[in-house]
C-alpha cells in the first residue's frame, strides 16, 4: 500500500523536528521503520544520524563545572573530580567516566617535572 502524500508530509515534518526515532515516527503515521528510513534517505539526506546509545551520565555543565575545578587549583585528580562531582550530582560516578569526559573535552594528563635539589 503506497504512503499518501499527507502521511509524507507528516513524515517529513516529524524527521525535521528532530525530536522521534524512525519507529516513534513510524507507529504515529502507520507505516513500517523502513519506510521512514528509505524517506529520510531519498528527501533528507542531510538530516544528522540519531546518536544512539546510552545518555551521557556526565552533563556539559558538570565538566565546565569539573573544568574549572581542574583549573583552579582546587582539585588535581580525576578521582577527586570524581568524588566532588558525586557529591553535586548525588549519583556516583567512576574516575574512569571522568578521565573519558575531560578527554573528550581536549583535556589531558600531565606529569609534573620534579624540580631538582639545590
């Protein structure tokens, strides 16, 4: 059964919003997932790819947070940063989703020089 043009037009107003999933879209018009994937393909070829995957437990105000912190002095390590962030968020979060994040965000670690005996 060939998709009517209002359906199109509900399909092609629902992918710009950007706010559902192909089989969000698809249960709402009545057609298959693969119909909206084939539609977005052939009419909205530059629409960006949903990211997918499990939300990031770290918010971008959590590492501004978590950066400022770094560079001010107040905390040194990850693990640190780890157990301030926790105690802000009141979920627990791992040195490793740390380190990852401040990566990510285009920081690194760095040894500090020992300075020698005079």
């Amino acid at each position: 059964m060939p998709i009517t043009p209002a359906q199109l037009a509900q399909v092609h107003h629902l992918l710009d919003s950007r706010n559902h999933s192909h089989r969000e879209i698809a249960s709402i018009v009545g057609v298959h997932p693969s119909t909206i994937c084939r539609i977005q393909h052939r009419d909205r070829p530059l629409l960006p790819k949903h990211g997918g995957g499990r939300p990031a437990k770290l918010t971008e105000r959590d590492m501004r947070y978590g950066k400022r912190l770094i560079t001010s002095g107040k905390v040194d390590t990850a693990t640190q940063l780890a157990k301030e962030l926790s105690k802000t968020n009141k979920e627990s979060v791992s040195a490793a989703t740390v380190r990852r994040h401040l990566r990510k965000a285009g920081m690194r670690a760095v040894a500090v020089k020992k300075k020698q005996a005079a």
